[in-house]
C-alpha cells in the first residue's frame, strides 16, 4: 500500500499560485493542492475554516500532518470550486454534502477524489480522500497477508457461496482488501455486481451501483435488486444494520458468494455481532466462511531503515497488551531514522496486520451454542489463527514495522 513519497521541501506548487496574488486562480489553487498532496502520498486533504485562516492538513501514511494555510478570505471560493467538481449544490451551505471527482494529470493518469462537506461553526469544511491507487493493482502479498493466510483467503474465495467479511474501524483498508479479493474472482464467466456507499474504485468489468437514499436506493433495497440482476458475486460496501444483514444472509444461502465489512474490532467479534442484529445463530454458521480483522500500520522507510534494541521500557508497555513476552530486552529490531525521503518520520507506506478466522466445525458449532467472542477467538487460535497482534509483532520482526506502531493501532 505505498504512495510516492516526494515529502522534502516546501509546497512549491501552491506556494506558486498563491505567489501570482490577485492573479491567483482557485481553479489553479484547488488543483495545485491535489497534485502537492497527491505527490507527497496523502491519502486525504483537510481543509477546515477558523476564525482568522483556512487550515490545511494532510493525511500522510496515517496521520495527519499540517500544511501551509490558506487565507480565511478564500474559504468560499475553495470550497464552492470543490463543489462545482463534486456536482454539489453550491448554493447550500446548512446540510453536510458528498460527491465525487476525477482529477487530471499531466502524465495522463487520474486521481479519483471523494469528497465530504459539512457545515462547522467557521464556515463549511472540506474533507477530500485522494484514491490515486487502483485496486486492479493490489495483491494479498503487497497489502500485508502472510503466506499462511493468504492460502486460507484464497481457499474461502473458491467457495461457491458463503459469506466472506473483512472488519475494522474506518481507514482499516477493508474496502481495498475486498477489491483485491474482487480481482481475484474477476473472470468473463462470473456475473458480479456490487453496491457501495460511496464507489471508491472504479472497475470496468463489474458492475457498481452507488447507495443513493433520496432515492429510495439503500444497501437494503440495493440488495434485493441485485438479486434479480443474475449475480454470481456480490460485494455490498457495508453491512449497517439489521435489514442488510438478513438480506446479506438470506443471499449467501441461496447460492452467491458475498463479500462485504462489518464494523467490529476483531474477526471473532463479527459472528456474536451478526446474531446480536437479530440473525439466528443457525444461519450465521451456515454462511460465514470467513471473517477477516485487520488495521493499517505505518511502513518502516526503507532510505533510513537502521537498528536498534528492544529496550525495557517497551517490553514492558507491550505487557498491557499481551501476557506474552514477545521481544526480549536486547532483541535488535528496524526504524526509521528519519530523512528526506519519509519527510523525516521514518515511516514511508503503510501495510495491513491481520488476522483470519476460518469458520470450521468447531467454529460454528460454538456460534450455534451461542458462544462468546472470548471463546471463539480461542477456539480459532487454537486451531491456528494468528492474531492481529501476533502478525504484528511477526511483522516488527521481519524490519517492516515499528513496536511503537503496533502500540499506537492495538488497543486491547
């Protein structure tokens, strides 16, 4: 999951608009800013109006990092510009807006641009997520996924139906997992159809239906018409509620194979959260086949990767986490030092920690007897899933993140 990452220097390519004065064009400034974001590999742009200036952030492998402000008295013309791409109504200012663009480069490739607008006490805000990088382009290796849990994905996949169910907070990557997995599927003799809210990439080959409900199109009623579409794959963006889960599951027992996400904060957690929306825990076993929890954690820079040693003061904030003792004092692990190339973080791309939980007998017999989240997590682990926080520490061991990066994404 790695961006380019020109981060040395200043905005040059803003600092230049703005240079012009009253020359300066807010068609130049909002694309200036998308093309210095875009090649600094931020995957989202702030723009938040305050009393005296327009604050900028960029959101780099993660975490968001300041940028040269803007003058307050462009505030409306930004955000009116950012609309007028997006299709929105420029002239409402009271009620949150979402849209979409497609935005130009000189090379002739495109970055797709999603677009959030909300009203906020200093003037509307704009929250801009730059999806440069197309799906098509993802593997399981380059996202994160070990050799072992790669094979229990693909196995899964190969199902003819069945339900397949990638969990995390939002920003965890779950949609660009599934697409991957959607790749993979991607044949000329299978029909598959998706339902997202909103498209976040655009794929020739399949069809994509975006969630609308002004018009009645919900995940829900999106669903049930999709089902008449003669799918042999669907992918529903979210499951939300009790409705979409009933409809997801009723699908997956008549024949398809679904892919969606489910807000959880582990795999084992998603199958008492299915049943807890109203499903019966005989359904829930007879369609999962397997839940997928992960989380994005920062990249280790490859300019200024060097070495150091565990030290005891982290052996010991990784004790509140596991009761294993996963490093020893002295154990010699990588970082960042930092330099021009990471913008002097250290860090430079971001990859997955995972954990798959394949719905054996001894899994699903435990959803049936209505067991606890604990206790399956157990059972699986006991029939060899490797945690989240296990393929973390694998991954630290392996140079490729930090132990203060599993610290700062695992919250157990």
């Amino acid at each position: 999951m790695n961006q380019p990452h020109a981060r040395s220097g200043d905005s040059s390519l803003l600092d230049h608009e703005l240079a012009r004065g009253a020359d300066a064009s807010v068609i130049g400034l909002v694309s200036c800013l998308i093309e210095d974001a875009h090649t600094r590999g931020a995957s989202d742009i702030h723009i938040d109006p305050s009393r005296e200036e327009l604050r900028v952030r960029l959101r780099l492998d993660g975490v968001l990092a300041d940028y040269p402000a803007l003058p307050k008295s462009l505030q409306l013309e930004i955000v009116s510009r950012i609309k007028v791409l997006s299709g929105l109504r420029t002239d409402e200012h009271q009620a949150p807006q979402d849209g979409r663009f497609r935005h130009s480069l000189a090379d002739g490739s495109f970055i797709d641009v999603r677009v959030s607008i909300a009203p906020t006490y200093h003037g509307e805000n704009a929250v801009l997520r730059l999806l440069a990088s197309r799906a098509e382009d993802f593997s399981l290796s380059m996202l994160g996924f070990s050799e072992a849990d790669k094979k229990k994905v693909e196995a899964a996949i190969r199902k003819p139906n069945g339900m397949i169910l990638a969990t995390g907070p939002t920003g965890s990557g779950k949609t660009t997992t599934l697409y991957t997995l959607i790749k993979m599927l991607n044949a000329p003799e299978v029909s598959i159809v998706t339902i997202e809210d909103p498209i976040e990439y655009s794929i020739d080959s399949i069809e994509q239906i975006q969630v609308n409900p002004r018009t009645g199109l919900t995940f829900a009623t999106g669903l049930r018409s999709i089902l008449r579409q003669d799918p042999d794959i669907i992918m529903v963006g979210e499951i939300r509620d009790a409705e979409t889960a009933g409809i997801a599951v009723n699908t997956a027992l008549t024949g398809h194979l679904l892919l969606s996400t489910l807000h959880t904060n582990d795999a084992a957690t998603t199958l008492p959260r299915l049943t807890d929306m109203g499903i019966d825990p005989y359904l829930v076993a007879s369609t999962i086949n397997l839940a997928m929890g992960q989380r994005l954690v920062r990249r280790i820079c490859s300019e200024c990767r060097t070495e150091r040693a565990i030290t005891e003061s982290m052996v010991e904030a990784l004790a509140h986490i596991t009761i294993a003792k996963p490093f020893a004092v002295g154990e010699s692990v990588s970082y960042g030092a930092g330099c021009d190339a990471c913008g002097e973080s250290g860090y430079r791309g971001r990859i997955t920690i995972n954990e798959v939980l394949v719905a054996d007998e001894d899994v699903k017999n435990a959803i049936l007897r209505k067991a606890s989240a604990a206790e399956i997590r157990a059972i699986a682990v006991s029939r060899g899933m490797t945690t989240m926080l296990e393929d973390g520490f694998a991954k630290v061991r392996a140079g490729h993140t930090t132990v203060e990066e599993i610290l700062r994404v695992i919250h157990e």
